[in-house]
C-alpha cells in the first residue's frame, strides 16, 4: 500500500470538502468566539454536506425496506440495494464477495467472530483497537506482540501461524491504519502471509477507509469492515463485506423478521425456520436504510473528489503538524514504526509537564480546538509507547504533570478531507503557546476529566 509523500504543486490541491459545522463558533473562557476546530476526526468526521444533502432529499420518501407493496416501500428498498452495491464498487468487492450493513466496525467484527467456524483459531496484535482486539472471546486467540517495523509484523504472523494446528481454520485481524498513531500497516504482505499459512484475514479499516482508495481485490483480503461515522456519513451504520462462505453457514447473528425465508409451525410445538443466504441472514429487523445511504452518498463523494488529491493534501496538513510539533522539543510524538514511516491524518503525542486532560481541555476552552485525550479504545498499544503501567489519569495539575514524569495518557489530532488549513495551523500555534506560556485560566478535575473552573471567572 503506497501513500503520497509529497504533496504536488500546491494549484493541484483541492479545497476542504464542505462539511456540515464548518461555521459553528464556539466561547472561549477568556472571552469572545472563536470558529471551531473539529480535529478529532478519528472518533467521528463531521458530516459531509453533499451526504446531508442527500439524506435531506431522500427523507420526505422514506418508507419500510423490503416487502412493501407501496411506492415509497419499493423505493426505499431500491435505494438501500443501490447503496449495497456503491459501497461495493467502492470496496472493489470481488465477484461473490457479500455485504452486510452492520451498526459499527465494532458490530462488523461482532457479526465475523459469531459466524467463525468451530475451533477457529485468531491471530490478532495487540496493537489493535479494541474493537479488532475484544471480539474473538469464543475462539482460540494468540495476541501477538507489537512490531517496532512493517517488515517485523509480517514476520511476526508468519511465526504464529506456522506454529498453528495446519488443518484448522484460522482468522488473522488486523488494522490498515492506526487510530492511535496514523501509520498505515502493511496489509497485502499480512494477507499474503495469511494465506500462503492457510488462514484468512479481516481487515478493520475504520481508519484507512476515510483517506485512502480501498481495494479488496487488490489488497486480497477475506473481508474488510468499517464505520460509516468515520467516513463522513452518520446514522449509525457499519459494513462487513467479503466473502461469503461462513457468513452463509452461521446462525444468523440477530434472529427476526428479514433474516428468516420462511417459517412454519411443527406438530410438536416447535418452530421450523428456512434463513436467507444472503445478506439479509445477518440483517434482520428493519434496515438502516438512511444510515446505507449516507455510507454510499460518502463512498460518491469521496470518489468524485479523488482520493489522489484528498490524499495529496492531507499529507500537507499532515507535515504542517509534524514540523510544528517538531518545534517544541517538550513533544513527544507516538510511533511504533518511526518518524519516516507513511501515515493517515492521525497522530498522538504527549507534552512533558502536561497532564494530557488537562491539555486537551486547555486546547477546547482558550483555543476553540477539539482533539481527543486518554487511551482512544486501543489501551495496551498506547500504554506500549507510553511505557507506562494501567493506572488512572490523574487530577489537574498532578503529579503527572511534573517534568520527567512519565505520561499516563496521550492527546490525539486528527483530520481529513474537511479540515481548513486555518484549524491545523490554529493547533500548531496553541501547542506552541501552551507549552511556552501556560495556561491562561485555571482547570479543576470533575467526573475525571480536566474542566475549566469557572469559580476563576
């Protein structure tokens, strides 16, 4: 997987996609408003306007998915089929392959673990997102140890898995990129390893997705999830897709209406049930047919713009934090693979003399900047580059805070293809201030978070 390194001559950037709260103003506890900087793009992006717009206009025809005899029915029906197959083309599924529209990654990986065959086996790092990391309790699970390099993560898998029982079935989960560092994992050369050991793999791209054209043919992974609130579209909708085998011989993952073909009464008492091997198996109840169709209005409009140029001018951005944060020798950034190594729009760091609450809330309250602090769902790759042991934050201005001392926490930036150049370099200018001045107004600790004490006003 390659990613531009270099961005081309700035006329062929393109603009910030239009996104929705690009001109809310935010209050600033010394006084005035300030035009928010949302930079926590790798918990949930803002909407895109083009996907709330098409949301907007499909709205006064929403009506009941599959089975309807009405007009609105029928078109509802035709328009989260005609989503399944955008996200498809979007995905570049493979003839065969299957998609299941889930509620998260997290659900995705859920509705995969409950259709692994008996006595699967799992290969999963432990740098994962704990969505990727929690889901396997079922089967057999060898968490395998952090790679300082791309190169020692393939072979890494491919002793694990040539000590495996060879004739079992085995499943490797893995990240395309980050959600703590950014950087890109190296997932054709997994999944070839993968396979040439007789195992499948998943790829949990909650974070590649959003910045990166997506391949399933090419990259020859098994199946690929992600979540439509990182890809710009909410209303709470996931997809699983890939092949189709051991979705169709599990038990449905919800037992309902949609999910059944037919079903029949027993002279015994009991109930005989025919389950569909489709995708409907795994999707019973009533469609997220809005949720479907800001996913595909997303995958359009991300594919529209083009990913050479999205990508090309996020690593502008990208470079502009990095020389930045550069600047102020009491950052440091987080990195498993090193300074050098090819990244998304996301990077943690800490701040020696800072509690990472405190910080972040400083950032919000003077600045008008979200970022996001803590752990971020991936707690043993974070305490990894930490090198810290599990315990909790401490309170504002704690002893954590204290030069040398060792960072519980991180604080993660994170953007994309909506983020101003104005925001990133906002975040580099507070961080400067921050570091060099201190904060402007005094933080107490409530309900474990750093809060702006408004006795001080």
């Amino acid at each position: 997987m390659s990613v531009a390194t270099s961005a081309a001559a700035d006329q062929s950037l393109c603009a910030p996609l239009p996104v929705l709260g690009r001109d809310v103003t935010v209050p600033l506890v010394t006084g005035g408003e300030v035009t928010y900087a949302a930079l926590d793009y790798a918990a949930s992006a803002p909407a895109l306007q083009r996907v709330w717009d098409d949301v907007a206009a499909y709205a006064p025809y929403y009506g009941s998915v599959h089975r309807g005899a009405g007009y609105l029915s029928q078109l509802s029906t035709d328009l989260f089929e005609n989503a399944r197959r955008t996200v498809e083309e979007f995905l570049d599924c493979r003839e065969g392959d299957q998609l299941v529209f889930t509620r998260s990654t997290t659900d995705s990986l859920n509705l995969l673990a409950a259709a692994l065959p008996a006595d699967c086996q799992v290969f999963v790092f432990e740098t994962e997102h704990h969505a990727s990391l929690l889901p396997w309790r079922d089967a057999r699970v060898t968490y395998l140890n952090a790679p300082r390099t791309p190169g020692e993560a393939v072979t890494t898998l491919e002793r694990a898995l040539a000590d495996r029982d060879p004739y079992g079935p085995a499943l490797v989960c893995v990240t395309g990129a980050s959600n703590v560092t950014g950087e890109l994992w190296p997932v054709k050369e997994l999944a070839a390893a993968a396979h040439a050991h007789g195992a499948r793999i998943v790829l949990d791209a909650a974070q590649l997705a959003p910045h990166h054209p997506l391949s399933v043919r090419e990259l020859d992974v098994d199946w690929v999830a992600f979540s439509g609130h990182k890809l710009y579209a909410p209303f709470g909708t996931g997809v699983l897709a890939g092949r189709a085998d051991w979705l169709q011989e599990a038990e449905p993952y919800l037992a309902g209406g949609g999910a059944s073909k037919a079903v029949a009464r027993r002279a015994d008492g009991g109930v005989d049930v025919e389950w569909h091997t489709t995708a409907a198996r795994h999707e019973a109840g009533s469609p997220n047919v809005i949720g479907a169709y800001s996913i595909a209005s997303a995958c359009k409009a991300l594919t529209e713009a083009g990913f050479d140029s999205l990508v090309a001018r996020e690593q502008q951005l990208i470079g502009l934090v990095r020389d930045g944060l550069a600047e102020v020798p009491e950052v440091k950034v987080l990195s498993l693979f090193g300074d050098d190594a090819p990244r998304v729009g996301v990077l943690s760091f800490v701040v020696d003399g800072w509690n990472s609450s405190h910080f972040a809330a400083a950032l919000s309250a003077e600045y008008g900047i979200g970022v996001r602090d803590g752990l971020f769902c991936a707690h043993p790759l974070v305490r990894t580059l930490l090198g810290s042991d599990p315990q909790e934050q401490g309170e504002c201005g704690a002893p954590e805070g204290a030069p040398g001392e060792k960072s519980l926490n991180a604080i993660r930036v994170s953007f994309g293809a909506g983020t101003p150049d104005e925001h990133v370099e906002r975040f580099v200018r507070a961080v400067r201030e921050l570091v060099r001045e201190g904060a402007r107004w005094s933080y107490r600790t409530e309900g474990g978070r750093c809060v702006p004490d408004t006795s001080a006003a």
